[in-house]
C-alpha cells in the first residue's frame, strides 16, 4: 500500500509488472501485522450511475484504482485503528475454476503452473520406479520473470539445462496456447 487517502480508502502500487486493468474488480486480501481484510480494488470513477462516461474514459493506471476494505470506515484515523499500515501486502483473488474438460482459469498462474508440471512429472517418475539417466537438479529461482540466480548454484558439470516458463500469447511471440514453444 502506498498511502491513505481521505475518503478512507488506499493508494496501491504494484509488485512486478502487472497492469492496473487486470485488477480493477478484484476481490483481495489486505494483510496487515495482526488481521487479514477483504476488499475490492476499484477504479477511482468506479459508480457510471455518477460519472456515465467518464467511467470509460477514466486512463488506465496504478494512480487510477483504489482499494476500499470491507470494514466500516471513514478516516485515516480508522484505518489506523485497524492496524493498517504503509507497505502492507494486498493479495489478489486468484478466481480459480477447473473445468470439466480439465482448462484452470486462474490469475498469476505462469511459471507457478510450470513449476506444479515439473513437480508431477517427478512424482509420476518416482511412482513409476523410473530411474532418471543421469544426476539430475531441481532448482527454483525466487525471481521468476527472468530466471536470475539460477546459475550460482550450477555445478561446472552441468551439460544440459531445461528451463520452464510461460509462453506469452502477443504479436511478436512465437508461441501458442496449446503446445510447447
């Protein structure tokens, strides 16, 4: 959280770079040192009944949304009083949903999904009794995007490095929804 703002509401900035239009609507967890709160982060001309076309017209940015908890509130005194302070984490709602035909919609999934797809292949083999050819390393890095950090930890040794990570769908990609690329 960035600041308070009078109507008792709270200023967001993002963590990584995630676009202020995929979180408006989102229902979110606050986490503050002693409580959790749930809430909605909401744009700042959220209510068209007030603003009819200027809702859409509203820029899409951080400075743009607002975080309104679900607790009666009206000041910064009362957000204080709540415990809540600056820097305090807000969890996005991931909205997961399996369907029948096994596609996961899910918020944040990318190289969380990898990482689960590794993990299966791993206790699939163990099951199994398969016996992988060579000595072989499981390394997560903490910085996902880019990967960094894993090679401090690679061996002299190593001649064969398989990296997982999300295929991003855009013009200039050549990847697909539905293959490996």
């Amino acid at each position: 959280m960035r600041y308070f703002q009078d109507n008792s509401r709270c200023a967001l900035a993002p963590v990584g770079a995630w676009s202020s239009r995929f979180a408006e609507g989102a229902r979110v967890t606050l986490n503050t040192d002693e409580h959790e709160y749930r809430g909605t982060i909401l744009p700042l001309l959220a209510s068209g009944h007030a603003y009819n076309e200027r809702v859409d017209q509203q820029p899409v940015n951080w400075e743009q949304v607002e975080l309104r908890i679900d607790e009666y509130c009206n000041s910064f005194q009362e957000l204080e009083n709540l415990g809540v302070q600056l820097g305090d984490f807000v969890s996005i709602d991931t909205g997961t949903e399996v369907l029948e035909n096994w596609y996961i919609f899910s918020r944040h999934l990318d190289d969380k999904a990898g990482v689960a797809a590794l993990l299966n292949a791993l206790r699939l083999i163990q099951e199994e009794g398969h016996q992988l050819p060579c000595t072989t390393y499981l390394i997560l890095t903490v910085c996902e995007e880019i990967g960094d950090r894993g090679s401090a930890v690679l061996s002299q040794y190593v001649w064969e490095l398989v990296t997982i990570d999300n295929g991003v769908q855009a013009g200039t990609q050549h990847s697909r929804e539905f293959g490996v690329t």
